[in-house]
C-alpha cells in the first residue's frame, strides 16, 4: 500500500522559513505526479504547488517568488521550502500524488480531485 508521510511542520514568526517534506515509496515518487495543498482554518483546501509530470514548477499566485516545490528520487522525498512566511500562510499542509496516465500540460495541478494518495498533513502556524 502506498503511503505518504509528511513532516517538518511547526510554529514560526512572521518572515520565518520552514521546509516540509514528504516521504513517498520510490515507485510512487517515480510514475505520479506530486502536490502539495494546504488548507487554512474553517476554509477549503487550495493548491499551494505542483510538479505536474511535464517538466514544470506550478505555484499558487499567493506563494509565488516565496515557496519552492522540488523532488530528490534518489531519497523518495517531495519538498516545499516555504520562504517568506504570512500568518495567512497558517494552514494544515499536505503532500499527494496524481497518477501520471492520462494526465496531459500542467494546468490540472491544483484540482485536488486528479490527486489519488494523500498524506496524513502537517501542521504550519505563522504567527505575527
């Protein structure tokens, strides 16, 4: 069964820098594409990132030029460094993976529905 574990969550100032990470299966990490999402307090949840298989970084307007999404397969991880951090940025934050077939460009990378596993999230808290 694959699995997805995510950590390096925590409480941060304002301006502060957290990196999180997500733990996959080589085979998983290999054919499906990656995500992260998050979701803020009593909303829904939003794409933050994505590696979508076709070559490209996607990144939600709100983190653009401060998060950096990227994957080592060596050590069957997925990363996000979140630079930069807003008291907005607070929010549970989870990895996923999309399964590769059927998958074409790149702009279906924030629709949570294309996602098949998901992680168990981590918790980011920016304080002001």
């Amino acid at each position: 069964q694959e699995q997805l574990v995510e950590s390096g969550g925590g409480s941060v100032q304002s301006g502060g820098s957290l990196r999180l990470s997500c733990a996959g299966s080589l085979f998983l990490l290999k054919k499906y594409c990656l995500g992260w999402f998050r979701q803020p307090p009593g909303k829904e949840r939003e794409g933050v990132a994505g590696l979508p298989c076709d070559g490209s970084r996607r990144y939600a307007d709100a983190v653009k030029g401060r998060f950096i999404i990227s994957q080592d397969n060596a050590k069957g991880t997925l990363y996000l460094q979140m630079n930069g951090l807003k008291p907005e940025d607070t929010a549970m934050y989870y990895c996923a993976a999309a399964p590769l077939q059927g998958k074409t460009g790149g702009t279906w990378w924030s629709s949570d529905y294309e996602y098949t596993y998901w992680g168990q999230g981590t918790q980011v808290t920016v304080s002001s």
